[in-house]
C-alpha cells in the first residue's frame, strides 16, 4: 500500500466514526436552511454543482432540487 492510499484510508477511517453522528445533527439536515443555503448561490436548472467534501450530501440534495445536476464527492 502507497502512502496515498494509507492516508486516504486513515481519513475514512476517522470520518466513518463521526459520520452517524453528524447525519443526525439538525443544522446538518435541516433542508429548510440548506434549501435558503442553496438559494444563496443562485444555482438552478441548467446549472452544474460539484460539491467537495459534501459529507452525507445534504447540501448537495438541495441544490439538486433548484433543478441543477448537483454531483456530491466525499473521500468517506
């Protein structure tokens, strides 16, 4: 195993233990603020989002439903 991969891993790792947790927290989920979130970045229908370290993809899901194609990436 390269040093990439093993970092990579170690990050998974970590985030996999905090994952449940944060998925559950309101302010991560709440789709009424993610969706004024959303609405901030005047993104719609035609757009598209790459959403970085997205974690669980709840901001990505609500710029998804502005009409654009929203792709969300995570490591974990």
């Amino acid at each position: 195993m390269n040093d990439r991969t093993t970092h990579a891993q170690r990050i998974r790792e970590q985030f996999d233990k905090q994952a449940a947790a944060y998925a559950q927290l309101d302010f991560a989920s709440e789709m009424k603020g993610l969706q004024r979130v959303a609405a901030m970045t005047r993104v719609g229908k035609g757009d598209r989002v790459l959403d970085v370290a997205c974690g669980p993809g709840f901001l990505t899901m609500a710029l998804a439903m502005t009409g654009a194609t929203a792709i969300g990436l995570d490591i974990t």
